[in-house]
C-alpha cells in the first residue's frame, strides 16, 4: 500500500480533482433538461459494454460498441440547443454560479412546499400565483403589497382563516412575495365542473390571461393543484410541487422550451 502512495505524485491529484469538478458542473448545467436523461443512459450502455468485455462477451461487447458510436454522432444533432446552453452558461461564467442558484432554488422551494403542506394539511385554502414573463401589475397594484422575503410562516399567516387577506391571492416572482390579497379573472372555461370553486377558477383564469402559474390549495378536499396554459391538474404528490418549484426558482429563463418540457412532463404523469 505504502509502495502505491509513492507512485502518486501531488500533480495526479490536482488533475483528478479539477476533472471532477468540471465534469460536476457541467452535469449541475444539465440538470432538468432532456439531455440529462440521455447522459443517464450513456452511463447504463457504457457499465453494460464494460461487464461485457470482462465477461468475454463478443457479441454483446461489438453491439455495445456501434450503440456508442451512433450515440456521439447523434448527440451533437439532436441535444444541440441543450449543447449551446451549456457553453453559453460557460462562456458567461455562470457554470460556478450555477450551486449556489441552484441552493437558493431549493431553499426557497423547500419553504413553499411547507407552507403548502401545511396548508392542505389543515384544510386551509390558498391560492399562490407565480409571476413569469408576463407582468400581473394590474392584478397586484390595487392589492397589498409586500416585497417580503418567502417564507413558510408568512405564507400560512397570510392564507389563515380570518386574517383579511386570506381570500385573495399571493403573488410571487423568482425572488420575493410581490403582494397578498390580489383578486384575479375567474376562467371562462364553461366546460369546468361547478364542484370547481371559485379558488380555482380564479387560479385558472390567470393563467388565461398571461403564462402565469398557479398553485391552489383546496380547503374542502385538502389538495394541491396546478394551472398553467389554461389547463387545471389535480391533486399533485409533494415531491412533484417541489420538483416544479426548484425549477422556477433556479433563476432560469423560464420562457425556455426545457422549463415547459418539465411543466408538461409532470402534467401527464398526473394522468390529466
């Protein structure tokens, strides 16, 4: 053992080291994107091609091997507009910025989850509406406004029976409550179910009018739901909530394709 450490000179160490930490970030510019799951399956094809060549398994080694070659031609034509990112984000510098984005996302979103947890836990209705591209001034400007930090307890405090602005919505943008009691457009969506209440057509009808989402908590069925585009999913998991959350508050452009992917993928795992 002691004869193995003498071999190791200090520069074999920087050098390991500075590759891992840029391959480590380089894979954080990945994450949430559909390229990321294609990393994932080069990493499954390429421990299958490695039991195969230890296993003395020609064919499956030589399968293996034109899989990966057809992989990098690919790569390059298919993920090209996750490939740019990833070198714009290098080229900005923004690839060592990218943790602590992405610590500060999950912080946030880990307090929203609570709150929402809480909420529906209790029963308590609520209605939080986060801002994208689109400006909600007209909804926010004859409401109370708060340019507050987001926190768990200031949002169950807003959204608590009896408090007097428990009825309106919460509007928030990728860095703080913008304003609390903000009354929105309900839908004119007259497919929707008149067991749907006026919460949610209110949550909806702003997602009609600007690309907008909301999340709604229901007091009568303690429930998480979500709009975007017009379209209503119920009853979301938690883990899906913060899932959705982190990506917003990552500090993303969230007019990109990846972040309506993410939106989309999560809908249709709900069975909406």
């Amino acid at each position: 053992m002691t004869e193995i450490f003498k071999l190791i000179r200090w520069q074999d160490v920087v050098d390991i080291l500075v590759i891992y930490y840029v391959v480590y970030r380089l894979l954080s510019l990945l994450y949430g994107t559909r390229a990321m799951q294609l990393v994932k399956g080069l990493l499954v094809i390429g421990m299958l091609a490695a039991s195969a060549r230890l296993l003395n398994l020609g064919t499956i080694s030589w399968f293996m091997g034109q899989i990966l070659s057809i992989t990098v031609i690919a790569v390059p034509i298919v993920f090209q507009p996750e490939l740019r990112k990833v070198l714009e984000e290098l080229g900005r510098g923004n690839i060592w910025k990218r943790h602590k984005a992405q610590k500060r996302a999950e912080t946030i979103a880990g307090e929203i989850s609570k709150a929402l947890i809480y909420m529906k836990g209790q029963r308590i209705g609520a209605l939080l509406v986060l801002q994208r591209g689109t400006g909600l001034k007209d909804f926010w400007r004859t409401a109370i406004e708060l340019n507050a930090d987001i926190t768990q307890e200031l949002l169950i405090s807003i959204f608590w029976v009896n408090n007097p602005l428990h009825d309106g919505a919460v509007i928030l943008d990728q860095s703080k409550i913008i304003a609390a009691g903000c009354y929105l457009p309900l839908t004119e969506n007259s497919d929707l179910s008149r067991w749907i209440g006026t919460r949610h057509r209110a949550g909806l009808g702003v997602t009609e009018v600007s690309d907008a989402i909301s999340l709604i908590v229901s007091e009568e069925r303690g429930e998480v739901s979500l709009a975007i585009n017009g379209h209503l999913s119920r009853n979301l998991k938690d883990d899906q909530v913060h899932k959705l959350l982190v990506h917003y508050f990552s500090g993303e452009d969230t007019e990109q394709q990846s972040f309506l992917d993410t939106l989309r993928d999560e809908i249709k795992s709900l069975g909406s």
